[in-house]
C-alpha cells in the first residue's frame, strides 16, 4: 500500500507532483494499491478549494487512487494515540514560547551546535508540571526519543542513521492538543497499511523520528525511500509560495499531461528525456536504482520544448481534447509542424477562419491589388496557388520572392508559417478576396 498525502494549504507544485508521480508508478509496477490522504490537520490553513484542486490535477494527470481518506475526520483516533502515548511516557509536556525557543537555537547555533532541543523540560518534576498548567500555560507536548541509535535501508541512499544526539524531539501534539505531521502520518499509515513510503529527502529528518513513534505503537516500520529535491533556478527548493511551477502555470501554458508525467518521472535518472514515453513505457522503465542521491534542477524551458516536439506527433482528434477550438483534419495536418503550443494552433485556427482585419494597411499599387483579385481561381484547392502565383508574374513586375511574402501578408498577417500552397487552400475563396481589400490602401 502506498499514498500520496498533500496538505491542502496551498496549489499543487513540480515537486509535489513529482512525488504523486513516483509513488503511484511504485504501486503500478509492484501491483500495490495506491490511495490520496489529504493532511488538512491544519485548520486554519487547509481550503476546500485546494483539496478540489488537488482531485482534479490527479485526474488530470491521470493518476488514480483507490480512495480519500481524510484526517480531519480523524481527530478521534490521534486523541487515542496521543492518551497512549502520555500514559506510557513517550511523550512530555514542554512549556516554552516560540519566543524562548528561538533564542535557544540562535545561541546553540552561535556556539556552532546543531539547534537540537535541549529537554530542560524533561528535566521540570511531576509537581512543576502542575503548578504550570493550574497557572493557565498550556504545554505542547514532544516525542521523547530513547537512546537506541535509528538507522534503515532507504531505496534510494541506501544506508541511513541517526543517533540520539542528532535529532530532535519532535513537537507531535500542539498546546491545543491538535495534533502534528509527525504522529498523523504515522498513525494514519499504521492503520492503513502502508507497505512503502517514497517522498522528498527533506522528510530524513521526519523519518528518523517517525521509526521511533512506529515501534513505540508496537507497528510494523515501513519501507522508506527519499527521493532528491527539485530545486529552482535559484537553487531553493520548490514551495507552494512557487507560483510559476504549480500545475495551475503548467495548464495555462497548455503542458500536454504526459509530457509533465515523462519530465517529472526522468529528471534525476538515467533515463533519457529526449524520447517521449507512454505511461506503461514508463512503468516498464521505472526503477527506484535508477535515481540519483543529487538534488535535480527543474528547467521549464525544457518542458516547453518537450511539448513543442510532442504536440507535432498527435493526430487531429487528440490534439481537440486539449483545445477550445475544434482543429479539422486538413487543418491540423497542415499546421501542426508550425507550431509549438495548443496557443498557437488555436491562432492559426483564428487567422484562416475568422474574419480578421489587421489594425496596419498594407501600402500596394492599384494595378497589383486588381491583379491579385482578378487572378484569383474560381476554386480553392492546393494547386490554386501555384496557379494564382503565375498569373499575377505575367502582368507584374514584382519579384516572385516578394509577391509571396507580400500575400502571405496580407492573408495571415504574418511573415512566416505553414507552405502557401496548403495554407491557401484552408481559405474560403470570398474571404481571400474580403482580405485582399480589406488589409491593403492604395499606394
């Protein structure tokens, strides 16, 4: 059993989707059932829009989950937890400020130790404690971490450990009671089973703590693999506060599904990303061996050109899954090998069938305008081109070079673009004609 379990504080980035990617082809390829657990602990942050767009970019993406489990509906079952937990002593009331905090790390950091809780709190008798909450303090409450060393296998690091000293206890429950990531998680993965558990190698620290809390709760310890972050361009690593890499941005640019699903599953592998794969050639080729222990750039300009490449090997029928227009075969034949977005065929689908008038006239002599109306074919096929061309050198002096960029001019607006010949031939011969006097003036 495996999941995805985003918190629903924020739109979906590159790397959250990169870890639902991975975690549902390590289900797919080792026939594990894959579930979504939204982590909406955090009331006042959590938004029920974030979690409808969560479902829909799943759904987008094509990744699908056998269910929804949610925790908040599960207040109930950390309450339990947290009554075991106290009774056993592994965990401790703690009664500093985030203020008092602070202070203590700054001062550990400027001694040059790691800002690791120190436990003064532990140290407060049974009498203490209660003279502090009769008081009115409300403690937060940490996970006492014992002093055997941690150490597991990861997938991808291989060999991983801990001993006591390096890592802190982490707060679980808050002074409210509200429960944490920390014991949540574990909790939730408990009872559901959870075989594998794949995320970002910014969550080491998490698991070390995590194994404790599996064994204290007498839970069989999953297995853990991290994969490396995606960093920006500025070397951080992606946030939610990462606009322009939410799959919001990746929809308005018209990124092709799979083409995300191919640059999100190689980045950081061995495998190449100049080919683009299928879904189940993916599968095929998914190893958790291949990744790298390095953290992996995320080059958008190389998804923008992925697509570019793939947008020009789907038919006409796929291509009008993605866009507002409706593309006809002809047309998209002709165009696809000029364009590299959905934006774009969708102007060029504008310039041949709309009726489009441009803000700047063309400046052409009297006598050629009459020649490109008069030479004009009766019927528009992919031979009146040439046909047109011809007629019009016998009575101009225009250079053929010039003639044709002057009409592809006039009929697109444009200098550049799909041949002449089979472009003309998408025209309605009355709107050729509409254009040619539309667009121009009189010299």
């Amino acid at each position: 059993m495996l999941r995805f379990a985003p918190s629903p504080t924020g739109y979906l980035h590159a790397g959250n989707l990169r870890v639902a990617i991975l975690n549902y082809f390590f289900a797919k390829k080792n026939n594990k059932e894959f579930f979504l657990r939204i982590d909406d602990t955090d009331q006042d942050r959590s938004k029920k829009k974030y979690v409808d767009s969560i479902i829909k970019d799943l759904d987008w993406l094509g990744i699908e989950y056998k269910n929804i489990v949610k925790q908040s509906e599960r207040f109930l079952k950390y309450t339990d937890v947290f009554n075991f937990l106290k009774k056993k002593e592994f965990i401790y009331p703690c009664f500093e400020t985030g203020e008092e905090l602070s202070l203590k790390r700054k001062v550990q950091l400027k001694m040059g130790k790691p800002p690791i809780y120190d436990r003064s709190s532990l140290k407060l008798s049974k009498e203490k404690i209660n003279e502090l909450i009769k008081s009115g303090q409300k403690p937060h409450w940490r996970l006492k971490l014992d002093n055997e060393p941690i150490y597991w296998e990861d997938l991808i690091h291989g060999k991983i450990s801990f001993n006591n000293l390096s890592v802190s206890d982490p707060v679980v429950f808050r002074s409210d009671e509200m429960p944490l990531f920390t014991i949540t998680s574990v909790v939730d993965d408990i009872e559901l089973k959870v075989s594998h558990i794949l995320r970002g190698d910014d969550h080491i620290t998490n698991t070390a703590a995590q194994i404790k809390l599996f064994k204290y709760l007498d839970a069989n310890v999953p297995e853990f693999g991290h994969f490396p972050l995606i960093q920006s361009r500025s070397g951080s690593s992606l946030s939610k506060r990462d606009n322009s890499l939410s799959i919001r941005e990746f929809k308005e640019k018209d990124i092709f599904p799979i083409v995300l699903i191919n640059y999100l599953s190689k980045i950081g592998t061995s495998n190449s990303l100049e080919n683009l794969d299928s879904v189940e050639s993916l599968l095929d080729k998914f190893s958790y061996s291949n990744f790298s222990k390095s953290s992996v750039l995320f080059n958008f300009d190389e998804i923008l050109r992925l697509n570019a490449k793939y947008i020009k090997t789907i038919n006409y029928k796929s291509i009008n899954n993605f866009s507002k227009k409706s593309f006809g075969e002809n047309f998209w034949g002709i165009i696809k090998n000029n364009i590299d977005s959905v934006e774009e065929a969708e102007e060029w689908f504008e310039i041949i069938y709309e009726k489009i008038d441009f803000s700047e006239k063309i400046k052409i002599e009297k006598k050629l305008m009459n020649d490109l109306k008069d030479s004009l074919p009766k019927t528009i096929d992919i031979n009146s081109w040439s046909l047109w061309t011809n007629e019009i050198k016998k009575t101009s002096n225009i250079k053929p070079k010039e003639l044709f960029k002057l009409i592809r001019l006039i009929l697109t607006g444009k200098n550049y673009g799909p041949s002449m010949d089979q472009l003309l031939s998408l025209f309605d011969r009355e709107e050729v004609l509409r254009r040619i006097v539309s667009n121009c003036e009189q010299k």
